[in-house]
C-alpha cells in the first residue's frame, strides 16, 4: 500500500505546537493568579499599616532622592512620582502583581505589556504597546541590533507604563502624602550646608551635561547665592530627567552655540576711529591707523570672551 505524503502535513503541526504551548502557558498563568487571589483574600492588608509602611520607606534620604521626575512640556513642567517611588509604594501596600511583559518580538520591535493588579479588590490597570527597536539622535533613527540594547530600550519604555498602572491601583491620596513625605526628607535630612551642595551640583552639571552655572541660574531665575531647597529639589529633578534620557539639555537650558573668534568683530573699532580723528586733528594718518590697532587689542582682551568662559 503506497503512503502519499503532502506537504500542507507539516504546516499544520507547528501551529497546533505552538497552540499548546501558549495553552500551557496560560493555564499556568491563571492559577498562579487564583492562588495569588486567595491568599490575598485570606490575609487582606491592613491599610493603616501599610500606609505608615509607605511613609517610613519615604523617610528614607536614598528613596526620596530619586522619588519625583520632571520634564518640560508645551511651555510647563510636568512632574510626578517616579517609577522608583511606585514600587516602594505597591511593595509596601502589598498584595499588588505589577511588572512588564514582552509578548512578542518581530519586525524590528516588541509587542509589551505593563501591568499592575490589586489582587484583593480585584482592581487592574493594563498597558499593551509597541516599542520600535531603534534610538532616536540629532542625525535621525538608528536601529537597534545588540540585544542589550533592545532589552534596554524595552526596560526604559516598559517602566514609564508601569509607573502609571501602579499609581492607577493605589489611592491617589496614599500617592500625595507619599510625595509630600519625600519632600520632607529630603528639606530637613541634608546635614551638608546648601551652599556646599549647590556649588558641588553646578560642578555635576557641567561635568555631566556641559551645563554652565549661567545657564542654571538662569533657569532658576537667580543667582545660586540665593538658591532654596525647593531650587534644589527642581535641579535634582531636570538631573535625574537628562540622566534617565527622558528630556534634553536643550528643554530645560539655553544653549549658546560655540563662537568662532575669527568671525567676531570689534563693535568699537568705527567709535574708535571717530573718536581719535577728532582728538588727533592734523595728525598723520599712520598714527590714526596705529591708534586704531591699539584700541582694537584693549576691546579684544577686555570683552570678547566666548560664553561660558568668564571667569
């Protein structure tokens, strides 16, 4: 008896392959999820606690300094509580799933998921999006093709979605007085003078970013003798910002393009040549020109200097 074997015979396998795959893979999934949601049942939180949980964790220095973000947009400032502080908070409310999924990977992106899950009321906040594998620069879109890079790129966009499903499960004023005990910490638990920390935060800046101490007073709107703590706590903000890449030095500072000295010229020499033809009448027009030089050198040294460069 003759077998007559079709091609269309090994298509078909690998979808039902992959179908039991994925079937396994949710199954599992739910009842990691049942189990979860009845233990949480069992043993609900006690929200006194973990409220005062949430406070003490913000009390510490380490924490509150990282706990805000801060970022220009359409002429504001946008603010709010950073990914570092939302999961102090959904660790210490407790009985909360949240993390990051990557569904799927083709086509030179990824298909995530965030997700945050308050498995005692049942209460859930889902973010499905797609991050294009590639890095945005002055000189256009460059693909990505290192995995760490991807990985990080997915890191990057998966926490700010996850930072937004976890402050949608928890109370908005469990969040504020959370935000307002970091602020407290971090007003009354510096033991080092301002002064000190604002001289070492301009030196950061310009270390890190090439941002001068003019361009930051500037943007405070006064010198630094006269910084605040709120002043500080904004520069911490625009620094964790420009650090985590989610803004420019361009959105916060303006920057001077470097000047060229070759194109620079003297705004007093025709007032210097005015000036010597009515002092020096009669005189030769030799030492008129000899004057001018000279008046030329003394503006050159005094005022042309390039910016950033004052001493």
């Amino acid at each position: 008896m003759d077998y007559m074997t079709n091609a269309n015979d090994f298509t078909q396998v690998q979808p039902q392959t992959r179908n039991t795959q994925t079937e396994m893979m949710i199954s599992r999934q739910a009842q990691e999820v049942q189990a979860a949601m009845v233990i949480a049942k069992k043993f609900p939180r006690d929200e006194v606690e973990s409220f005062n949980r949430i406070l003490r964790a913000c009390q510490r220095k380490g924490l509150a300094e990282g706990a805000m973000y801060e970022y220009p947009r359409g002429g504001t400032k946008v603010t709010g509580p950073s990914i570092r502080l939302a999961e102090a908070m959904a660790q210490n409310w407790g009985n909360i799933d949240f993390g990051i999924l990557e569904l799927e990977q083709k086509s030179g992106e990824s298909q995530v998921m965030a997700y945050a899950w308050d498995l005692e009321t049942n209460t859930r906040q889902t973010k499905v999006f797609s991050v294009p594998h590639m890095r945005g620069t002055k000189r256009g879109n460059v693909p990505l093709t290192d995995p760490r890079d991807i990985y990080e790129m997915v890191a990057n966009q998966g926490a700010r979605r996850l930072r937004a499903c976890i402050l949608g499960v928890i109370p908005g004023d469990v969040v504020d007085a959370a935000v307002e005990e970091c602020h407290k910490t971090l007003v009354s638990g510096n033991k080092e003078p301002l002064i000190d920390r604002v001289r070492k935060g301009i030196k950061l800046f310009e270390d890190k970013f090439s941002v001068t101490k003019e361009m930051i007073e500037k943007y405070i709107g006064c010198k630094t003798e006269a910084f605040s703590e709120n002043d500080m706590l904004r520069l911490n903000n625009v620094y964790r910002s420009l650090r985590d890449g989610m803004a420019k030095r361009e959105d916060y500072f303006e920057i001077t393009p470097p000047v060229d000295e070759k194109d620079v010229q003297n705004p007093f020499e025709g007032k210097t040549q005015e000036k010597k033809k009515k002092s020096e009448k009669g005189s030769q027009e030799e030492n008129s020109e000899g004057a001018v030089t000279d008046g030329a050198e003394e503006a050159d040294s005094g005022q042309l200097l390039l910016p950033g460069t004052e001493q």
